[in-house]
C-alpha cells in the first residue's frame, strides 16, 4: 500500500480538485482509507443492519405489555364484608384505570413502529442500496480496470526497444488509451466515494433525526397520560393511605382478638350465623361397600336446616352438589356399633334413612348434638 507521494498524477489532481487530503490514502492502485470508511459494507450498512432488530423487538415489548394490561384489567380484589368502603372501591378499579393508561400508551407505541417504516427504514434503505451500492459497484470496475492496466503495462514494458519504431509507437498508442480508460474509471470511483461521504451528512442523518422526532412525540403522549392520570393517582395515593392507617389502627385489636379465640376457641363461634358449622365426615353407601366423604356442614336450629357441602381437599373447593335437609332427629352411636370414632346418625324429615356422620372428635361431637337437640342412644339391653 503507497502512502507517501502519489505514483498517479491525474489521482493527485483529483484529490485537489476535490480537496482531499493525501493522509487519507489514496494510491494508485487501492484507496485503503475510503474503501474502509465508505465502500466496505460495514459502513452505513451496520446501523441500517441493527435497525430491524431494533424496532422488531418493539412489538414484542408492546405484546407482553399489552399482556400484562389485559392481565391487570381482569383482576377483581375481594373484599371482606358485604359492603365496600369508597377507599376500597377505588382501590379495586385502580388496576382497570393502570391497564387503561397501559393500552392507551401502547396505541401510540405502535403508531411510531408504523411511521418508523416510512420516515427511517425506507430512505435508509435506499440510501444503502442506491449510494452505498454504487460505490461498491465503482469499486468493482476500478480493480477490474486496475487489473487490466497493470497487466498491460507489464507487457508494454517489456517489449524489446529491438522492434520496429512503428510497432513501438502502436503499442504506447494502445497503453495511452488504457492509461486513459483507467483514469476515466479511477476519477469515477473516487468522485462516487466522495459523494457517498457528503450525502451520508444529510441522507443517513436526516431519516434518524425525523425518527427520533417520532419517540419524542411518542414520549409527550405518555407525559400528557401522565397529566390525565394526575387527580386519580391522587385520590388513589389518599385511598391507599387510608387504608394502611386503618389497618395498623386495627392490627392490635384483631391480634387481641385472635389471642383470646386461641385461649378459649368455643367462646367465640357465636358470631356464625349458623348455630353450628364445621366438617364432617358422612358415610355414603357404593356399590361395593361405603365410603366417608368431608362435607363442610351448617345447621339452624329456629328451622332445623342442615346444609352439607361436599368438600375435595385435593383441590381446596367444593366437590359437589350442596344437599340441604330438615333435622328430625339426632342420635350418638354407641362405640361398638360401628368402626369409626365421634358418629352419630341424623334422620331427617325430608329425606328417607339414616344419615351417619363423624365428628373430628369427641368435644367436636358433644357440640353437633348439642346443637341439634341429639339423645343418647337407647339400650337394647334388657338383662
């Protein structure tokens, strides 16, 4: 590679005429300097490269956001208690206002993808293809015509100064007009590099400037959301407050409350509407046999309703259909009449046969029979 004075004076013409400098390595045969800068793909190519895989991973972004919006719009708080406090209702419509703003700021998002195509991809891509591309093409015929004229100013330099003066003359005549033809060629290629590298200033730029005008505007959207959302993030902001304050106002007393239920536990089941409720287990007669099934189970005594719901541990819910009967009457089974601990057997009124159920334990036994008025059983005994 020459770097010092140039072997071609028409190259060293064209770099004044276009006011280039020499350090920028332009020699007669190779133009290291702009073929790194301009020609060689890595140059205008890269950014344009980077660019689909910059705004392809956009949309997945507003996909998974938008995801996450319909995930947050779907939730419903469950409150304890019939009625809701108005800290409590606008705390539980707090995430349908989130995925509101969510969506509304991934409109805009996608409306700046959309734009992109048109004011950076498109004039990118035409600049990469119709100035980058043709410098490369100028590059291509320069070494064709490099190749070309070396080859023949090998062999004219050769000849032997034994031939005839005309057969000499002709052959300078036909090295001219190759040297010619080389500069032609050489002029091109270096007036295209230098095209490439004034419109790259205006033709690369201008398309990323009008993009980034398109993320500001897509940035002051989600500014004027945020101005929109300002009075309901306040009355939220107090709605939170609120309910914080009344939670560490209560703490103690409900901490108070669940130390004397731990002490004394049958003080305080009163507060059921149900004069008794818990689980039990109820003997269900198959095909080959009988089977005990947990039922969460309810009664009334005013009018004598037991409810019994059948309960499935494995998935925490209900396992059935609710049976609902009215109470006849309600007997202890002696302990060596059936297999099982704490059963007693209710009949009802509505419903044919005996009902055996098992209590959790014996004290958990006492209080069903209480409840429901049940007798001891009576003895068959008559020794």
């Amino acid at each position: 590679m020459v770097t010092g004075t140039p072997q071609s004076p028409v190259l060293g013409w064209v770099q004044s005429a276009l006011g280039l400098p020499w350090c920028q390595g332009i020699s007669l045969w190779v133009f290291p300097g702009w073929d790194h800068v301009c020609v060689h793909p890595a140059v205008g190519s890269s950014p344009i490269c980077d660019l689909p895989l910059f705004l392809s991973s956009l949309p997945d972004l507003s996909a998974a956001k938008r995801k996450f919006a319909d995930s947050l719009n779907e939730f419903k708080f469950r409150c304890i208690g019939d009625a809701e406090t108005d800290d409590e209702i606008c705390i539980a419509k707090s995430l349908q206002e989130f995925a509101t703003v969510l969506r509304n700021l991934e409109d805009e998002r996608m409306r700046m993808i959309e734009n992109a195509s048109e004011v950076l991809i498109t004039p990118l891509e035409k600049f990469r293809k119709e100035q980058i591309g043709a410098a490369k093409d100028a590059k291509k015929k320069y070494d064709k015509e490099t190749e070309k004229y070396c080859g023949v100013l090998e062999k004219h330099l050769n000849l032997s100064s034994k031939k005839k003066e005309s057969q000499l003359q002709e052959a300078d005549s036909q090295v001219d007009l190759v040297r010619q033809h080389f500069y032609e060629v050489s002029l091109e290629y270096v007036f295209k590099v230098q095209e490439v590298q004034e419109r790259k200033m205006f033709e690369f730029v201008e398309p990323l400037l009008a993009f980034l005008q398109g993320l500001f505007t897509f940035y002051h959207h989600g500014y004027e959301l945020a101005k929109d959302f300002s009075d309901f993030k306040t009355e939220l902001t107090i709605s939170i407050q609120n309910t914080r304050n009344r939670f560490e106002g209560t703490r103690s007393e409900v901490e108070a409350l669940m130390k004397k239920m731990k002490e004394n536990p049958h003080e305080h089941k009163n507060i059921s509407p149900y004069t008794m409720e818990g689980y039990l287990y109820v003997q269900e007669k198959r095909h080959f046999g009988t089977s005990w099934v947990k039922h969460y189970c309810t009664y009334q005594r005013e009018s004598k309703r037991i409810t019994m719901v059948p309960f499935d541990q494995k998935s925490g819910g209900k396992g059935g259909e609710d049976e609902a009967v009215t109470l006849k009457s309600c007997t202890r089974r002696k302990t060596d009449s059936i297999e099982k601990r704490f059963c007693f057997d209710v009949e009802a009124v509505d419903r044919p046969g005996v009902i055996t159920m098992q209590a959790l334990s014996e004290e958990d036994r006492r209080l069903w029979m209480e409840a429901m008025d049940g007798r001891e059983p009576v003895s068959t005994n008559l020794g």
